[in-house]
C-alpha cells in the first residue's frame, strides 16, 4: 500500500519556487509512477488544504563532471499544485 508520504518527497524551495507562492502555487517532488489525481489526495491529506488543479512534467537530468569523470544527475518528477482561494501551505 502506498501512502500520502510515499508519493509526495519534498517541497521544493528554489527562486522559482518562491516566486509562485503568492499565486497559490508550490512545487513539489513527487514519486515518478503517481498521477495528478493521487498527487491532488496526497496534498490535500497531508497539509489539510483545498487543490484547485495539479500540473506535472519529468525533469530531466543534467550532465555533471566531478573532477574528470563525466556523470549524470537522475531525472525526476516535479508537480506544480494551486491551492484554491484562501489556502495556503506554511512553510519554514
């Protein structure tokens, strides 16, 4: 049985990501095999909020060097969630 905690792993808190936040946007990382409806519950059950709609997209990953070695980053799923009016996630 997957849970609330298994699907959603983190917030994300980048420039960009702290930019959304006054129009009821946030980003988060999110399990690669879950769809936008389970994202939606999970949210929604964990920080006790209303979602208006849930937008995702695979981030790919980029292509690091650490010293002479080429390697790469593993992609990954990020989901944009709109809370609905008057809800707002507290973030520290």
């Amino acid at each position: 049985m997957i849970t609330c905690y298994d699907i959603i792993k983190t917030i994300v808190r980048t420039e960009k990501g702290t930019r959304l936040e006054p129009g009821r946007k946030y980003l988060f990382q999110v399990a690669k095999n879950v769809n936008k409806i389970e994202i939606k519950k999970a949210i929604e059950e964990i920080y006790k909020v209303k979602v208006q709609d849930v937008n995702t997209c695979i981030v790919t990953g980029k292509y690091k060097r650490v010293r002479q070695e080429l390697g790469r980053t593993t992609p990954w799923k990020k989901a944009i969630v709109t809370l609905k009016e008057g809800h707002k996630i507290e973030v520290t």
